[in-house]
C-alpha cells in the first residue's frame, strides 16, 4: 500500500513547526495514523494536544535516516501517512534516492523560509537553498516586511521554480501571494527563449495571458502537429496536458504559420524555432498569440508526452 509522504523543509526558525503544529491542529492526523518523522529540534515544540492520533519519532544525524529505518517504522506505526520536518543543512536528493522506502510516495514538498535570512543563506549556502526552493511545490516567506517583499519579488522566484505556489507570511499578520501578476516564468533576455519539454504548460498559460509579452520574441520548443478540424487550413501544434487529473487531458495548441507545416501528419513530433506575434483570430475570438515558424524539424517525443503545471 502506497504512503502518501509531505515533507516540511527549509532552515532554522523559519516556521516548519509552526506550519506542522497548524496543519496537524486542523485535524490533518484525526483520521489516519500519522507517522512525524523530525530531523530537526529548534525552539518550537510540537503542540501535544494534537498528537493524539500522531507517532513522533526524531533523527538525529543524517547517516540515522535509512531506507531500512523507514521500513521499521512502518511495520511498527502502521501509518497512512507520513510528515518529515526536514532538517535545512541535509541534501534533499538523498532522501530521494536513497531513503524513502519505494511505497513511500512523495506527495509535496513545502519549503518555508525566513524572510529577512533568505540573501544571507543563498550567498552562503547558496546550493542548499536552491535546492529547496527548485523542489518546492509550496513555497513561503515568513515574517515578510513591504522591504522584504519588494527586494524577493525583484529576484523572480518564478524564473527558480516555475510551478510552485509561492506566498508571503507578512510581519503584520497578514498573508499575501508572491505573484502580481507582471512577473514572467522565463529568461526573455535570452536572443532565442528556450522551452523545456518539461515546461510548456507553464509557457503555454503566460503566453495565453501575456501575449503581448512575447510579441516578436523567438522561441524554441518541441512540439506535436496538429492540423485544426474546426478550423480547416488553421495549423495549431502544441502539447497534450494533464490540467487536473489523469481523466482531464486536453491538447493546448496555438496557431502558426510557415512553410512545412502541410506536409505533416496530425500527432508527428518537430522541433520548432518561432518568432511570436499577437494577432486577431477567429480561433482565440479575439487576439491571441501566433507562431511565424522560421525553423523546424522531425524529433523524438519528449519522455514525458503529457505536460502538467
């Protein structure tokens, strides 16, 4: 049986148990056995009022935490579930590849971080911090002042980690969203902006929001052919995508122009370099983007046909 794991990372005092201590107070453990695995004693205590329904166990040094521990609790604890307070100074990658039991299922990773220590860990411990934040799917500053924000909103996080939920916890006790919704999630400095396979559903959403962002910008992705039956002579290549679940793909394209693309079949793979512009189409009821295809060429499908966000 599968173990859903959520793992709680990020360095001293910057609010991992405060964060457990809220989650397991909102009841996350009442129905299932809850397994705590803490790496990591800072000053804040586990709040024991709720941890009726949680078996803590602690880690001491990194070498401790192995795949054959983890077994053991398991057989004794029996949990559904498993929350690890990570400690900040461990590679993540280890416990990846070499602790986690292979039921043991990685669900989500939450980084927090304190706000006003962030430059001095990333200029000093600039690989340990990336790391957390590069894996995060839920990132958060806390204890964030107006300066603060303005100075970690101008470093573009989203450029780090492009799918992240990234949040302030603001030092007047309010809460706000990283985002304003002028950052981009990609390099536009670059002559050619390079798209991971890995990355076009990222690509496709803040290009559909922001066209004009790209207006004249050249591209460079994979993509699948597709040639419009709605809109007959229309080519719109693009990428099958997971939106929400396994039974909720749909196919995300965008309309281009060039040569070459009447001779492909609907479902080939190319290689494409495109020069963006925004123009007015019956297919986007309005402006939208479009490709101007100036390179292309047949490759392989990327490992990961169906892209996620």
């Amino acid at each position: 049986m599968d173990i859903p794991v959520y793992l709680v990372a990020g360095f001293l005092d910057s609010g991992k148990t405060n964060f457990i201590n809220g989650v397991l107070e909102d009841g996350f453990a009442r129905q299932d056995k809850t397994l705590l695995i803490c790496c990591e004693e800072g000053e804040e205590a586990y709040n024991p009022k709720a941890l009726d329904n949680v078996a803590v166990v602690t880690v001491e040094d990194e070498e401790d935490l192995k795949c054959s521990q983890m077994k053991a609790w398991e057989k004794e604890y029996r949990p559904k579930q498993v929350l690890i307070e990570y400690n900040g100074m461990w590679q993540m990658e280890r416990l990846y590849r070499e602790v986690l039991p292979a039921n043991w299922v990685l669900y989500q990773i939450m980084t927090f971080v304190e706000a006003g220590t962030f430059e001095v860990y990333a200029k000093n411990m600039g690989q340990l911090m990336m790391e957390k934040i590069t894996n995060a799917d839920l990132l958060v500053f806390n204890r964030a002042t107006p300066q603060l924000r303005e100075a970690l909103r101008k470093r573009n996080l989203r450029m780090v980690n492009r799918r992240a939920d990234i949040y302030f916890e603001n030092t007047d006790g309010t809460s706000e969203d990283y985002l304003t919704g002028d950052e981009c999630p990609f390099d536009l400095s670059q002559d050619v902006v390079d798209i991971p396979d890995e990355d076009f559903g990222v690509w496709y959403v803040d290009v559909m929001d922001h066209p004009d962002r790209y207006d004249g910008r050249l591209v460079h992705m994979k993509l699948m052919m597709c040639h419009s039956k709605k809109y007959p002579g229309i080519h719109c290549p693009g990428r099958f995508a997971m939106v929400c679940c396994e039974n909720d793909v749909q196919f995300l394209g965008l309309i281009a122009k060039g040569g070459g693309l009447d001779a492909l079949e609907n479902r080939d793979w190319i290689e494409v370099t495109a020069k963006m512009a925004v123009e007015k189409h019956k297919a986007y009821k309005g402006r939208g983007p479009v490709m101007n295809i100036l390179s292309l060429s047949p490759c392989e499908k990327p490992a990961q046909e169906v892209v996620t966000f």
